[in-house]
C-alpha cells in the first residue's frame, strides 16, 4: 500500500534512486565519474526534501523500495542554498546539462504536474511497486483534473510509462542522450 513518504524516509529513498540511476543515460552524461553515487544522493535527498516534500508529493511503500515524487508546474524556485549544492553535484557537467535543458523546455507542452523521479530498490523489481507509488501520485493528480509529464532518457522506460496512459508528444536530441517527453490527461 502506497503512502506519502516522510523527511525520516528520505535517507532510504535517496539510496534507492542511487540504485535507480546509477547506469541511468542521462544521469550518466550529468554527473561526473568522481564521487558519483555520492553525487547522485546529494543531489536525490535535495530534490527529494527541498521540492518533492515541500511543494509537491512524494509517495514511498512501507519497507521504503520503492519511491516516485511529483512536482507542480511551474515549480517554485528553489533556495540559493540549495542551488549551489546542486551546482557543485553536477560539477563540470554543468554546462552541458544547462544546455541541453534549454532544448527540452523548448518542446514541453502546457502541464500541471512532473513525474520528477521513479524508482525501485533492485531486489524488489518486478512486483510492481513502481506502478503503485507512480499510480498513487497520479490518482492524486485526476481527482484535481490536472495533467502530468515525464521525461526519461531511456528507452527502456517507454512501455511502462505507456501502461499508465503516458503518450509521447516529442522526442528531443540533446548533445548527450535523447529525451522523450510523455504528457498523460485522465
């Protein structure tokens, strides 16, 4: 059973995105070599507590395997605090990563809420825990009539998303990995 995800829960939801996005295309182009799971939880626990809890949703299952956060659009600003520890976690990539967002802002289309980040602890895949805490968010979001959208830069994400009403609406080239945007409206 899914529920909101706590600020106790997030040192455990952060190692499952480590998890999660360690081989990830796209995380692999933005976060330098050096220190990167460390990198990739810093940069997890700060989105996770200073965005997911603090303006949109986070939902987690009991024994914390898996975790999946929304955010509204627009999102508001994050503190300059928080913004220099994300500079400092992208490092050289930096650039690179600001470039490449200017492409995909370019293409997203009008929407409500971001599926920000999914993902499930390795050894609990397959028991469908994704779909449940991605499900719970977006039952929240259709009893507002809102719309949601993703973004993955892994093919391989294309037909789960589908299975939970995502349609693409552009695939974007980047200088490093492409990236397909999916809206879903209930």
């Amino acid at each position: 059973m899914p529920r909101p995800a706590t600020t106790a829960d997030l040192p455990r939801l952060a190692d499952v995105l480590v998890d999660a996005f360690n081989d990830y295309p796209w995380t692999n182009w933005t976060i330098p070599d050096q220190d990167r799971h460390q990198r990739i939880r810093t940069l997890q626990l700060l989105y996770l507590r200073h965005a997911g809890l603090s303006y949109g949703m986070v939902w987690t299952v009991p024994d914390h395997t898996a975790v999946a956060a929304f955010l509204p659009s627009p999102t508001p600003d994050l503190p300059s605090a928080v913004l220099e520890q994300v500079t400092h976690a992208h490092g050289d990539r930096l650039a690179a990563l600001l470039e490449a967002e200017e492409l995909v802002a370019a293409r997203r289309p009008a929407h409500d809420w971001v599926l920000a980040t999914v993902g499930v602890a390795p050894t609990a895949q397959g028991r469908g825990l994704g779909r449940t805490v991605v499900s719970a968010g977006l039952e929240a979001i259709d009893r507002q009539g809102g719309t949601c959208l993703l973004e993955t830069s892994n093919p391989q994400n294309l037909p789960f998303y589908r299975r939970l009403g995502f349609a693409i609406e552009a695939v974007v080239t980047t200088p490093g990995p492409p990236v397909w945007i999916m809206t879903r409206t209930k």
